[in-house]
C-alpha cells in the first residue's frame, strides 16, 4: 500500500502543472462568478444535489474541464471523459452502455466531452436518445458558439452557460496559489517580482492553462536546480512566451501570427507555404473549423469574381470538414488551401464594398428614388411609387440605361474588376453596359 500511494504521489507530480493545480472542491474554484458565485446557477446545483445537461462555452483556459470534474465529484457521479478530435461513435455507445448499468446500481453517469463542437452531425445524433431519458448527463465543452456547432435537437436537451477570460486579479489569484501550494515549484522555492508578475498576467490574454504552463516552462528553461531559489523574472517569462512549440495557445499572439502567415501565403499564390502553415496549425490543436471558415474568407476577399465558383467549393469544402472531422478532415482543408492558392487572385470586391461603406459613411441616410420603390398597394401606386421604372428583360440584351443611385449621389464604379481571371471578361461586359463609368478601371 506504501508503494502504491508513493506511485500516486509520483504520478501527481510528473503530471502538468495546470493539472496539479486543478482545483477539487468548489471553494478553491477562482473566477466565472455569474454561474458559479454563491447563489448562481452552478452553485445551486451543487447545493441541490440535482444536474442537468450543460454545454459550457467559453475561452481556453477558463474553467470548462474544471467545473464538468467539480460537479460531476459533487453529485457523486460516474464520470466519463472523452476529447470530439479522438472519440467516435463506437466511444459514446460505450459510455451509453455503462450508464444502463450504472443507472441499475443508482449511479448518475456524466459524460464531458471536450470540444464538442468537432463532433458531427452522427456522433452528436448518438447521445440523443441517452440525454433525452436521463440515463446520460452530457456536459460538452466548447470554444465555439454552440448555435452554429450543435445540431439544435441536442441543444434543446441542454443549457448553455457561457464563461469568460479571466480578469488579471483571478489571474493574479491562481498564481499565488500556484506559488504557494504546487509542491515543485515549493521545491525550487519559486518568486517572482512585481513588474515581471504584472507582464505576466498581461500577457496570457485570461487564460489561466496558458499562466500556468508558462510558469512550468520557465521552470524548464531555468538552471535552477532543487532547492534553490528560482527567481522567475522578466527575461526568463518572455523566452517561456516565445516557446511556441510548447505551448500553442489558439487564442493568443501566436495563433494570429500563424493564420496570418497562413493566409498570406494563400494570397501571394504559395500553396506550399500555405501547406507548412496549415500543418503547423493543425499540428498545435487549431480547431479545423475556424481554418475552414477562414478559407470561405479569402474565397470571397482575395479571389472574388477572379474564379467565382471558388466561394461555392470552399463551403462545399467546409461542410465536409465538419461532417468527416478529424483526423481525415486534413485532407480536405489540404485541397482547399492548395486550389485557393493557385487560383488567380482579384480583391475588387472588398475593395469596391469598402469604397461603397466610405460613401455611405460620409453621407446622410439616402432617399430611395420613387422610380425604384416598391408599389403592392393602389395608394403607393397613387403616390407614384414605382412610375417610371423600366423593366430590364423588356429591353434588348436585357439591359437599360438606368440609374439605379438616390438622386444626390453622382454614380461611380466602386467596384473596378481586374483582369484576372473570369473578371476580364466581367470588366469588359460592365464598360460595354456603362460605358465612362469603367473607362479608367483597374487592372
């Protein structure tokens, strides 16, 4: 029994420090005060003794593990965890299934499921029946907003609690505690300084996982050995920071960078560059979804009328990503970034609605023209509502010199197409139509 409890001990001290210090009763629990304070939702199911299902959206690092593991300890539940990257049906109908056995020994079975919006449409489809009759409590966590990742059958079995960053004074909270209780940092009597404290917890964007593996890393990068002081100060905590191999963090500097690079790469026609982000993102954990989206993006912004069907593929492309998931969904984001990458490029759509949003800024709120207001009634008829308009595909070509602008705006082409692509063809067609207005277009 010794030797057991002192593989324990052991086991506890190799693991993480954000694991070690995961909090295991309710009062050590630090920050989200609007669904756990005293008289919040989460505090009076604890109280109560009675859970429901639950999707819990929020930012890494606030909490979402660690309150699924506080009420499931609470309510004396079994607790089963799985990660959507890595589960698959055959996982939930375990889990389903030991809850029918449980249920027969008066046992709760709670499910969490981290990251449950990577789960698709048959894996979230599995847990239906199971949450519906009470014999599995679901508790999903989620960076996402739930309304566009959960199919809405499952939604309605739960509630949605949202959490937020954490303040710099929670921060600050979780790091003393962290200096005074964790047992390695103890042992290497760890102390850091006001101005480096303050950098810190600026730095780590309210995300109390990234606080504390930037901690664990400094301890990694110091030559401190055991039972010396380890002196945590400004220079140690910003090398930590820039130890992006250890310690991705979705949410922060780095990730941006990396979606930058990703997209630029995209946009200057490099589906080789494009491919080493794309795989330096999915290798960090980045959720494929968001690179999907991102794509849809750029579809529209960096390639626009210049390959018009790229916009089209690109949702197709999304759709596909969401409904096969990880691991296999890589390949498909593969292909997107590739096809956009080596597609003509054109930006005069957005530049055309950033001109068009200039002009409407600048100006008072415009008088529609009576030629093009609608006219359902005899009294807007009477008004004059509609006199006047000419109807397009009554004239040859389908086309009419018409202008289509309130009466105190002077028309221009906001949008200018280039001469990539399909938009060669769609400039000509324009200065054919409009004649002057396209005369000095852009190529």
């Amino acid at each position: 029994m010794d030797l057991f409890k002192q593989d324990k001990k052991r086991e506890e001290i190799l693991a993480p420090l954000a694991e070690r210090m995961r909090p295991v009763r309710a009062e050590d629990f630090i920050g989200q005060q609007e669904i756990f304070g005293e008289g919040k939702i989460l505090r009076q199911v604890l109280q109560a003794q009675k859970v429901f299902s639950m999707i819990l959206w929020g930012p890494p690092g606030s909490g979402k593990t660690t309150l699924a593991k506080l009420v499931s300890r609470q309510v004396q539940a079994q607790f089963y965890q799985v990660n959507a990257v890595a589960a698959g049906v055959k996982d939930i109908r375990k889990v389903i299934d030991q809850s029918q056995v449980n249920r027969r020994n008066g046992l709760r079975t709670i499910l969490f499921i981290d990251e449950i919006h990577r789960f698709n449409k048959a894996q979230q489809d599995a847990l239906l029946h199971a949450v519906e009759d009470g014999s599995v409590t679901l508790i999903g966590a989620t960076t996402e907003n739930p309304s566009f990742e959960v199919i809405a059958p499952l939604l309605s079995r739960c509630r949605v609690l949202k959490l937020h960053y954490l303040s710099e004074e929670e921060l600050g909270q979780i790091l003393d505690a962290a200096l005074a209780r964790d047992p390695v940092l103890r042992e290497y009597r760890a102390e850091i300084d006001a101005e480096t404290r303050a950098f810190l917890l600026g730095q780590v964007g309210g995300d109390a996982r990234k606080l504390l593996n930037t901690l664990e890393i400094c301890l990694q990068l110091s030559a401190v050995a055991a039972g010396e002081i380890l002196q945590i100060r400004l220079p140690l905590v910003r090398e930590a920071l820039q130890q992006k191999h250890l310690l991705y963090d979705k949410k922060g500097d780095y990730h941006y960078d990396i979606i930058s690079a990703f997209i630029k790469s995209i946009r200057g026609s490099d589906p080789d560059a494009g491919l080493y982000w794309l795989s330096v993102m999915l290798e960090g954990g980045e959720d494929p979804l968001f690179i999907a989206r991102r794509l849809i993006i750029l579809a529209s912004e960096d390639v626009g009328n210049a390959a018009p069907l790229a916009l089209n593929i690109m949702v197709s492309g999304y759709q596909a990503v969401h409904a096969i998931g990880m691991p296999e969904g890589a390949i498909v984001l593969a292909q997107m970034t590739t096809y956009l990458a080596s597609l003509p490029k054109s930006n005069a759509s957005y530049l055309g609605l950033q001109a068009a949003l200039a002009e409407v800024r600048g100006g008072e709120a415009p008088d529609v023209p009576l030629h093009l207001r609608n006219a359902p009634t005899g009294l807007m008829k009477a008004m004059n509502y509609g006199k006047d308009y000419q109807y397009a595909h009554d004239h040859p070509g389908h086309f009419v010199q018409e202008n289509y602008f309130p009466r105190d705006v002077q028309p221009r082409a906001f949008y200018q197409p280039t001469e990539q692509g399909k938009e060669l063809s769609i400039r000509n067609h324009l200065r054919e139509l409009w004649g002057n207005r396209y005369s000095s277009s852009s190529k």
